[in-house]
C-alpha cells in the first residue's frame, strides 16, 4: 500500500536532507535515520544511530510476512501506525508477575508477549531499559529487536548489551531514545517500499 506523504513531511524531509547528506547510506539504514531524525529534530541521530542493513533487510521482510510487533509501553505502540502492536505492561498479570518476581512491570510485560507471540517478532523498546535487559535474558529470538530506551539508568548500557548480545538491532550508543525514535524506527521499515 504506498503511503500518503503530506506536505508538511515532505517538506521537513526537504530541510533534513539539505542539512545532511545520508546518500551514502543503505536503504533501510537511510531510511531509519531520517525517520528518527525527522521525528526528533535531533542530527545527532545521524552519527548516533547503530544500524546493521542485512538486519534490517531480514526484519522488513518478516514485517511483510506478518511478522508481530510488540512494544515495551503504550506510547511506543500509540506511535506505530501501520500494525497491531502486541504490549502488555497494562495487563494485570503484568502487574502480578512484577510484585512476584521482583521486576518492572515493563520487564514483566516483556515474558508476557514472549509467552504469546514466542520467537521471530520485532520487538521495539522505547522507554523502559528493563525491558530491553529482560528481553535479553530470555531465548526470544526475534527478527529484531529496536532498541532505542532513553534515560541516565541504564539505557545507554542496556543498548551496548543489545548490541553486544548480537541479535539483529537498531540501537544508539548515546542515553537519548525515548518512545517516538522508536516508534519511527519501526515505522521507518514499515513504510519503506524496498523490494
């Protein structure tokens, strides 16, 4: 389905690229930059960003085969516009499993939608660096994972263990993140019309 661009996108992406030149890139890697970038406003994004191209050629096409999608909170999945999103910190038994396990109920929502969508998902971590330190402990096996948490605790290290874990990822070396560079990451291979 090709997308409808309005022209207030059109034309921030017209700024974006006259203030830097992603040409160089791979596809999907330009791809991915200049949505985060356009949704942040943030250049810093350019030299920031951590992206592998066979990764994220291997995680469009599980998204074209229905590959599902979950995401550590409701903001990441509010910012996801072209699929159903699979997140489950508002669930009670998230709550529970929380005060049971001694874990955040971002990293108890995470075994959660494990149990229900089980390995090749793409999972989109925005917000909460337990759930991207969660979905590392376990055998998700995901077709990728978007890393992108923000904050001072733990953030920038739960995204240097995601990339060092080896598992297909988009991540960023820095503290900055936050649900709406994830959300456009993944909207970011959602909309791309590459072969």
């Amino acid at each position: 389905m090709t997308r409808t661009v309005h022209p207030i996108e059109q034309e921030s992406y017209a700024i974006l690229r006259a203030r830097a030149d992603l040409s160089a890139l791979a596809p999907l890697s330009r791809a991915v930059v200049e949505r985060v970038v356009h949704a942040s406003a943030d250049l810093d994004y350019v030299d920031d960003l951590v992206l592998d191209e066979p990764a994220l050629d291997a995680a469009h096409a599980a998204l074209r085969a229905g590959a599902p999608v979950v995401a550590d909170v409701e903001m990441v999945a509010a910012g996801i516009t072209r699929r159903e999103v699979v997140c489950r910190v508002r669930d009670p038994r998230a709550a529970d499993l929380a005060r049971g396990a001694g874990l955040t109920r971002s990293a108890a929502a995470v075994r959660l939608a494990l149990d229900e969508v089980g390995p090749g998902a793409v999972w989109v971590v925005g917000c909460a660096p337990t759930a991207l330190v969660e979905l590392l402990a376990l055998d998700a096996r995901p077709a990728l994972v978007v890393g992108l948490p923000v904050g001072f605790v733990g953030a920038a290290e739960s995204k240097a263990a995601l990339r060092a874990s080896g598992l297909p990822a988009v991540s960023n070396a820095s503290e900055k993140g936050g649900s709406a560079v994830a959300a456009a990451a993944l909207n970011a291979l959602l909309y791309a019309e590459v072969p």
